[in-house]
C-alpha cells in the first residue's frame, strides 16, 4: 500500500490530519524516502539511455556477440583480454564513482568489468585444457547459448566478482550480471547433479525449479533487508524464470497436475500482493492464462458456452481490480489487523 503527496495534502485539506501533523510526516517519510548516499537514484533521461546502450554493447561485444575468430585467440590471450577489459573498466568506474560523482556511468562500467569474468575463466580453462570432466563448452558465445556442465565455473566466477563489486560499489544493475549468471547455473548444475552429460529434459527441469527456488530464498532475503536501491529486482525475475520456466515446461498428462499448476500461479498472484513485486503477477498472470488456454483447447473443445464463461471470468477479475484499487486501504489495515505477526514481519519493508 502506497499513498501520494496528493492524497496527504488532500487529507490535510478534509481537516483528516492538521497542518502540523502534516508537516512532520511529510519530514518523517522524506527521510524514509531518502536513499544512502552511495545508491544512485533511480532516472531515465537521454543521458542514461546512452549510458546504459553503452554499456550493454561492451558487454554483448565481448559475450554474445563474439566471433569465432575471436575464440581462435587461444586461451591465454582470451584470459588476458579479459583481465585488462576488467582493470580498465574499474580504474574508469571508480574514477567517476568517487571523483566524478557520476554514479549511475560509473556503476555501469563496474558491471562491465564483473561481466568479464565469464571471457577470464573460459580463456583459463581452454589453456589448461580443464572443463571438470565434461567437454569443452565450445566458443565464448556458446556460454550464452548452450546448456554445458563445462560452463558451471565462468557463472560461480561472475557471482563472486558481482558480490566483491556490490561491496565497494552499491549499483543495483550489478545484481542483473549476478541474477543471469545464476540463471545460467539452474540450467547447467544439471550435468553435476546427475554425474553424467546426458540428461533427460524433466531431469533438467527438477533442477531449474530447486535452483529458481533458492534464487528467490535470497531474493527475499535482500528485499526484506536492504536499505535504498533496488537491488533484489533482478534477483527476483531470474529466479521467477528459472523456477516458473522450468514448472510450465515440465511435461504431463494429468488434469489434476495442471489444476494445481494453475492454483501455484494463482498463489504466485496472491504473493505478488503480499511482497508488493509485480514480477510474481506477471508470471501468475501468464501461468492462469496458460491454463485457460489449455482448458479451451482440450478440456472444453467442444463447448459452446465455454468462451463465454471465460468471458465472464475476465470481466470478473477486472471488476475485482477495480474494487481492490478503490478500497486497497481498508484491505491493507485488514491484513496487518487480522495476519499474524510473524507473518508481517515476513513482508519486505516497502511492503508494508
């Protein structure tokens, strides 16, 4: 539940709240709103466009987009490339971190440096001719591509240069680098879990359903704690596509199955509220409407009055937007009235 300036001074204008009131909590929730120092504020303007294309470009440049020319350097040129990309781009980072003020250049160019880390592992591993017991992943670009056991240290790699970086640099963006980079491992911890390179597609999801899952523990761990910035966002997106990726591509013939498939993403609809994220309601929404799909489809093929039950649902389920929008007030002091405790303390603090 959130309320506006506007709606503050329309309940001091109705005589709700007195003047003094008013100006004390508009001071109290200026200093709540207020982030640390070091997080930069969140903005979107000609200049961040710029910055941000940059950035993505390098990153691209030297990942996705790499040539196989570029892999026919040879391991130890790839790791060395990779190293003074990385120096360069922190010495730059830094500079405009700390001496510039520039945070949101300067946060960019530090995950342009984490994101370096995949090309120096992959650059070592070629030179040494070590993929931990399974072949070769191929080229650089093909981390970005294919699923390959060989590639579980360039993103264990990427996680520990993105938590070293967010210790001296707060950028949000950097925990994006960290979120892809564990998204990739829910789908390559496959090989090592199953102690063989071939593995069955459900195999496959089981895994990327646990991994998403633990991805979301500790996305709700740095939502219920951080302090300014968000830095749990991606976190929480990567771990929804990795869990929820893998649960609506799991295969099954039972109706029951996906009844409960449906229910799950209706619950991802009530946690949405709950956390106050939108990620878990797109998700839901998308898993809701896959399962009416498959209703018309198979369930109700030959219906006559199923699209217009549907129909029905839909206007029903806008209508209860509308009363929820109208009354989320009185439904916010209801839950924190009637939940218990312990499970309002489980709410992040920008939920509450």
């Amino acid at each position: 539940m959130g309320y506006s300036d506007e709606d503050l001074r329309a309940a001091r204008d109705s005589g709700a709240i007195g003047a003094g009131e008013f100006e004390r909590l508009m001071a109290f929730l200026a200093t709540r709103r207020a982030a640390p120092a070091d997080v930069p504020v969140a903005r979107f303007d000609a200049a961040h466009l710029f910055w941000y294309a940059g950035a993505l470009i390098v990153i691209g440049a030297m990942g996705l987009f790499t040539t196989v020319a570029f892999s026919q350097m040879g391991g130890k040129a790839l790791t060395a490339c990779a190293l003074a990309y990385a120096v360069a781009f922190t010495l730059a980072g830094h500079h405009l971190w700390h001496r510039r003020n520039l945070k949101t250049p300067g946060g960019l160019l530090i995950a342009v440096a984490v994101s370096m880390a995949p090309l120096a592992v992959y650059g070592a591993q070629d030179a040494l001719d070590w993929w931990g017991g399974f072949a070769k992943g191929g080229t650089v670009r093909d981390f970005y591509i294919w699923i390959k056991g060989s590639w579980v240290f360039m993103e264990i790699a990427t996680v520990v240069a993105g938590a070293v970086a967010l210790r001296f640099y707060r950028f949000p963006f950097i925990v994006a680098i960290i979120a892809v980079a564990l998204w990739f491992m829910s789908m390559d911890l496959t090989p090592w879990v199953f102690g063989k390179a071939e593995f069955t597609w459900e195999a496959k999801c089981r895994v990327s359903e646990v991994v998403g899952l633990a991805i979301l523990a500790v996305a709700w761990a740095v939502d219920y704690r951080q302090r300014g910035g968000d830095f749990a966002f991606w976190l929480h997106l990567f771990g929804m596509m990795a869990f929820w990726g893998a649960l609506t591509s799991t295969e099954s013939n039972s109706e029951i199955a996906k009844a409960a498939y449906c229910l799950l993403n209706v619950g991802l609809l009530l946690l949405a509220v709950f956390l106050s994220r939108r990620v878990y309601a797109v998700f839901g929404a998308l898993g809701v409407t896959l399962y009416l799909g498959h209703l018309a489809e198979v369930v109700f093929k030959d219906s006559l009055l199923f699209p217009f039950a549907l129909s029905l649902i839909g206007v029903a389920l806008i209508a209860v937007g509308l009363v929820y929008h109208r009354r989320q007030a009185a439904i916010a002091a209801w839950i924190a009235a009637n939940l218990p405790g312990v499970v309002l303390r489980l709410r992040p603090a920008h939920a509450r």
